[in-house]
C-alpha cells in the first residue's frame, strides 16, 4: 500500500510537471495507486501460492497413506517403551518450539504497531507543516484526504494482525497448556511448584497469563487492538469530516460528523474486536479440561 501511495505521489507529480491541472493531476495519482495497490497485492498472492506448491509433501493427510501406514506397521510398536527421560525430552522440545512461536507473534505484534504510530506521527507533523503552508486552504484540505486514508489503511491491517495474533497466541497457550499436562503425567507430584495452567480449557489459559487476566472490562481496554482501534475510528471521523466540509456543510455540521462517526466506529471496532478474540478462543476445543479430566478419575 505505501508503495503504491508513493507511485500515485510520483505520477501525479510528474504530470503536474507535464502541464496537467491540479485536479488531472489529482486523479491520476489516485488512478496510479488503485492500479498498483491491485497489482501488488495480485502478484503477492500468485508469488505466495506458487511458493507453496513447489512444496512437495511427503507425508500428506489422505486416506491412501493412511491405509498403507497400517498395513506396513508391524503388530507390535515399540513406541510403547519408549523411556520417560525420552517422553520429556521431546514435549520439552516442543514446548520450547512453541514459546519460540510465540516469541516471534509478540515481535510482530510489536513491529506493526510501532509503523502504525510512527506513520500517524508522520501525518500529524506533515499535516501541522502543511496547515501552516496554506493557512487551512482547500490545499491543506486535499493533502489531508490524500495522506489520512494511507494512514486509515494502515491502521485497519494493524488492527486485524492484532486480532489474529491474539487468537494465535491462544493456539500457543494451549499447547503449552497441553505440554505442561504432559508433564504432570510424567511427574505428577510437580504439580505444587506450577503457577501456570495445566488444563487447555478457558480457565486454564487465563492461569497462565496470570492472575485477575480473565475477560474483563478494563484488560479489554488495556488492549492494544483497543488502542490502534480508537486511533482508526479518530482518523476516520476526521476524513469523514473533512469530506463533509468539501461537499459543502458548515465547520459546526462537519465537526459533528465526525465526532459522531469517531464514537460510532470505537464502539463498534472494540465489541467487533471482543468478539472475534472470544470466537477464536472458543473455536479451540479443549482435550484436557478440568470436567473430562474430573469425570475420568471418578470412572
């Protein structure tokens, strides 16, 4: 997207340069970066696909494969003595490729929301300098709804990473979860010295992230998808704005707008963003919960 913004910046410099009008000039550096926003993102998919299928699977999930493992297994495994010192190797060696895994989610997380604040920062500045230029004129106006919706965009994909990385690091935490059951099998008078979760239902993952970290108001808040979602709706209220004062209406009408606008979207991207994390939580389907384990030691 950045990309494409600063080719669309280029073009319609060059054909201000060239002769065109501001307005011509205007509309092809919008054109140039529709058209390579569709090209880029086009090309990303083809690239990532063609990538994946050169991936040659050897040990894909089908029924063919299934059924030869079968016939080729010997009637007796020794997978069934396999020693404990073993068992705990390999869970902790998952357990520490899971936490790498996570690791890596929180970088992520970390990194696209540091550009999105970095990249507001740079609007607001630009903006400020602008403001100055053209003492809030119709060029101030133009600018504005050139570099906001670039803004916008950025922060709309930030806030969707920040969702999938919350329900991701879910995923993780119930692994390790599982892992740390795992443990407790092997070595099950340890479970005194555990002040996380061993159990991968819902009460169980809010063990591990420790204690007063359930579902509630304020950690909700506390989120930063909250806090990139509040930023989006107060960029959205302000182009909203704006293009209400272009078309016409008066600075008290366009104001309203887009507080109302702003107010509306941080309502509605917060419960969006509630929703989706608790829909990913509930989408993982606990195999060591506290009432199977419980109904399993009283049968």
């Amino acid at each position: 997207m950045i990309d494409a913004v600063l080719a669309g910046v280029v073009g319609g410099l060059v054909a201000k340069v060239v002769g065109a009008g501001s307005e011509l000039s205007l509309l092809i550096g919008a054109v140039v970066t529709s058209v390579v926003v569709a090209l880029l993102v086009h090309a990303d998919r083809r690239i990532i696909a063609r990538g994946r299928r050169r991936l040659e699977p050897r040990f894909a999930r089908s029924a063919e494969a299934g059924r030869m493992h079968e016939q080729q297994e010997p009637p007796y495994s020794p997978r069934a003595d396999v020693p404990q010192s073993v068992r705990a190797q390999i869970l902790a060696t998952e357990h520490w490729s899971l936490l790498a895994a996570r690791d890596v989610t929180y970088r992520a997380v970390f990194s696209r929301a540091a550009i999105f604040l970095t990249v507001v920062s740079a609007t607001v500045v630009a903006l400020a300098l602008v403001a100055r230029a053209t003492e809030f004129g119709d060029g101030f106006t133009a600018f504005a709804l050139l570099v906001l919706p670039v803004a916008l965009f950025v922060g709309v994909a930030t806030y969707i990473r920040l969702i999938e990385a919350r329900i991701d690091d879910f995923w993780l935490l119930s692994g390790m979860n599982r892992l740390r059951h795992a443990y407790l099998e092997i070595a099950p008078g340890l479970e005194p010295y555990f002040v996380t979760g061993h159990h991968d239902d819902e009460q169980g993952l809010y063990e591990t992230y420790g204690p007063g970290t359930g579902s509630r108001f304020y950690r909700l808040i506390g989120e930063t998808s909250t806090l990139v979602a509040v930023i989006n709706a107060a960029l959205a209220g302000v182009v909203v704005g704006l293009v209400a004062n272009a078309a016409g209406t008066g600075s008290e009408l366009s104001l309203f707008i887009g507080a109302v606008v702003t107010t509306v979207l941080v309502v509605s991207l917060v419960n969006t963003s509630r929703r989706l994390i608790e829909r990913g939580r509930r989408s993982l389907e606990p195999s060591f919960a506290r009432q199977v384990e419980t109904a399993r030691r009283q049968g």
